[in-house]
C-alpha cells in the first residue's frame, strides 16, 4: 500500500468518530473518565446538602439558646448591696467577709400526708444565688418559678385557671420566710421564722425571680436553712397554714462555705 493510500485510512479514521465521544468525561479513544464525570454533584445534592446544614445549625443555635435562657442573670447571681451591708464593712474593713455555697436543695420537695405540707404537686420553685455576711448577720438568696408550670398550682389553691402567663407574671402569690432547724429536723433553740428585710422581683424570658434578704441572724454550727413559701390569700396576707414549697438553702454541717471575692465595684459601692 502507498504512502498515499496509507493516509487516507488514517484521515477515513480521524473523521470516524466513537459513540462515547459525544459524551463528556469520555476521552477520543473511549475511556470514560469517572473522576472527572462525577466530580461536580448534581443541583438537587446541593439543595440536600445546604437543608442539612441549615437545619444542624438552627438545632445548635436552639440549643444554646435555651442553656443561656435557663441561666440565671447577673443581678440573681451577684451580691445585693444594701444599707446593712455598707454600714458593716465601713464600720469593720478588715473582718467584713462574704461567704457562698451551693444551694442544697435546688428544687422544692414533695411533702406528703402531713398538716403543714397540704399541696403535693410541688417542685415549681428554685432557689439559688446564695449569701452569707456574718459581721452583718445577713442571709441573701434568690427563689425562682416558671410562670407556664404554674397554673396548676394557682389553681388548686383558689386562685382562677383560666390566667394568662402575663397575669401570672405580674401577680403576687407568694410569701417568703426563712427558718432553720438542727440535726434533728426541729427548729434550733431560740430561732424562729424570719421574713425578708427585702424582696425584689425580676421577670426574664418564662421566670420570676425573688431576691431575698433576710436580716439578724446568727448562724450556728450544725443548723440548716430552708426557705418556705406560702400563698397568699384574697386579701395579700401570707397564709402560714399552707407551704406550697420547702428548699434546704444552707448546709452547715456537711457542706463547705466558700469565701465570695468582692470585685472593686462592689468594694466601691460598699465604702459609698
């Protein structure tokens, strides 16, 4: 065969071109190239990936959220500087000492079959953001409720269940007293009930916050603290007959007081 001949079979073969060739990712002698083919996904992959995405970080974000909205705010979680306390630490610098320790019952008990317990569905209070001041013989503590938890209760102690969560928020329901019993469970000898010198109500988000302070005390080795809350009646007299809610505050004889670091504001607003 002629060089001639020869390079017309070779241009005859040049303009036959593989089926596969129209294909893209397939090469002139066709090898399809997978890698290159499957490389770039399709759109509706795409859209799958980024609802995905989208749907893990409003799940994270909604977590987060409800950790920051279930933690107490700063005003509940700091010392409540007062008159009591100022006159205290001007009056003794050097021995004026803030104590804390982490609440023993967070949560208020179930008290069943006995006279001065009578409400069973309890556990609707928590308590936190305890104080010690002994040179001021002070006790702060706070005491919180969520108000969608809460109609439950009001109701089966006379108050209407038909209340809206925004009456429940601004309403007053509740009396606060501060007691303390000795190892035995019975109140320590010459101690009594004591109501608050001050009480300051915060709402935030779903809750109510009491701040409590309470006044002349003198805390004694092997005495616990309760705080116990009480409804009150139609005319907004606390009704000391019915606890709807009993929390161990302060352990003196198994749990350890921690020293409270005052901040410069503090020691600033205290000197004022």
């Amino acid at each position: 065969m002629s060089d001639n001949e020869n390079r017309n079979n070779d241009e005859d073969q040049e303009r036959v071109r593989h089926p596969l060739d129209e294909i893209e990712g397939v090469s002139d002698d066709g090898i399809v190239d997978w890698s290159e083919k499957y490389s770039h996904s399709s759109l509706f992959t795409r859209i799958i990936k980024w609802i995905f995405t989208a749907l893990v970080l409003f799940v994270c974000a909604a977590i987060v959220f409800r950790i920051w909205m279930a933690g107490d705010p700063k005003t509940v979680k700091n010392l409540t500087i007062n008159d009591t306390l100022c006159d205290a630490y001007q009056s003794d610098e050097e021995n004026f000492a803030v104590y804390t320790q982490t609440i023993y019952d967070m949560y208020s008990d179930i008290y069943e079959d006995t006279d001065l317990y009578t409400n069973q569905d309890t556990g609707y209070f928590y308590s936190s953001g305890l104080f010690y001041i002994p040179s001021a013989g002070e006790i702060q503590v706070s005491v919180r409720y969520n108000v969608r938890t809460l109609s439950t209760m009001l109701s089966k102690n006379g108050y209407d269940e038909d209340m809206s969560q925004s009456e429940i928020m601004n309403g007053e329901f509740f009396a606060f007293r501060l007691t303390n019993e000795d190892d035995d469970g019975v109140l320590a000898d010459g101690e009594y009930y004591v109501v608050p010198a001050s009480s300051e109500k915060l709402t935030r988000f779903f809750y109510v916050y009491y701040c409590l302070t309470f006044d002349g005390l003198t805390v004694e080795d092997g005495e616990d603290y309760y705080i116990e809350i009480y409804m009150l009646d139609e005319d907004g007299e606390p009704d000391y007959d019915s606890c709807v809610g009993r929390m161990k505050v302060y352990n003196t004889s198994t749990r350890e007081l921690l020293e409270y670091d005052l901040s410069s504001s503090e020691k600033k607003e205290l000197s004022k």
